[in-house]
C-alpha cells in the first residue's frame, strides 16, 4: 500500500501562507485521484481539495480562490499552497488517494498519515 508523508505545516499569521507537500511511497500514486483532507480539534476530518489524475480541481466552498491544489508526478508529490490564511484554517492537514463512486463523492482508499499541523494564529 502506497504510504504518504505530509509536511510543510506550522504557525502563520493571519492572511500569510503556507505550502504543503505529501510525497507518495510509490510512482503508482500518479494513477489515482489525490486530495487534501483537515481536521480541526473537536471537528470530524473533511475533504479540503482534489485533484483528479487528470490534472481536473475542486475545492470547498470555503478554500476557494485562497487554496490551491497541484501534484508532481515526476516527484511523487502533491502540494496544497494556501494563501490568505485565516484562523478557522487551523487544523492537522492530511492527504490521502481517492476514489470516486457513481454520484461523483471522492472516498480516502490510502492509510492515514500523521499529518501536518497548520496553525493561524496572530
């Protein structure tokens, strides 16, 4: 099973930027689907951003036009750059590979993970 790594997370200051980056144990991470998932204290994991394996974008309403997802198949490495960083941002950053079912929702297939901690905070 293909392993993930995040990293890139830490404290910023509100409207800064951060640029995270999951590396991917194998070349087959190229084939599937990848997203970003977070996960705030008290608050159940969500799916942040995706990413298609072809190249195709979706983001949640409230990361859109401040997040950007992108992937390097040379590298095996996807990254999230977020710019415009508020608070409610705060929260431990975690990738995974995805599958989408027949309505279109994306499912994390991949082990979880340690994740990455963001924290905005002044």
């Amino acid at each position: 099973q293909v392993q993930l790594v995040e990293s890139g997370g830490g404290l910023v200051q509100p409207g800064g930027s951060l640029k995270l980056s999951c590396t991917a144990s194998e070349s087959s991470f190229s084939t599937y689907a990848m997203g970003w998932y977070r996960q705030a204290p008290g608050k159940q994991r969500e799916l942040v951003a995706t990413i298609s394996s072809k190249g195709n974008t979706n983001y949640r309403d409230s990361v859109k036009g401040r997040f950007t997802i992108s992937r390097d198949i040379t590298k095996n490495t996807l990254y999230l750059q977020m710019d415009s960083l508020k608070p409610e941002d705060t929260a431990v950053y975690y990738c995974n590979s995805l599958v989408r079912d027949i309505v279109g929702t994306y499912y994390p297939i991949g082990s979880w993970g340690q994740g990455t901690q963001v924290t905005v905070s002044s």
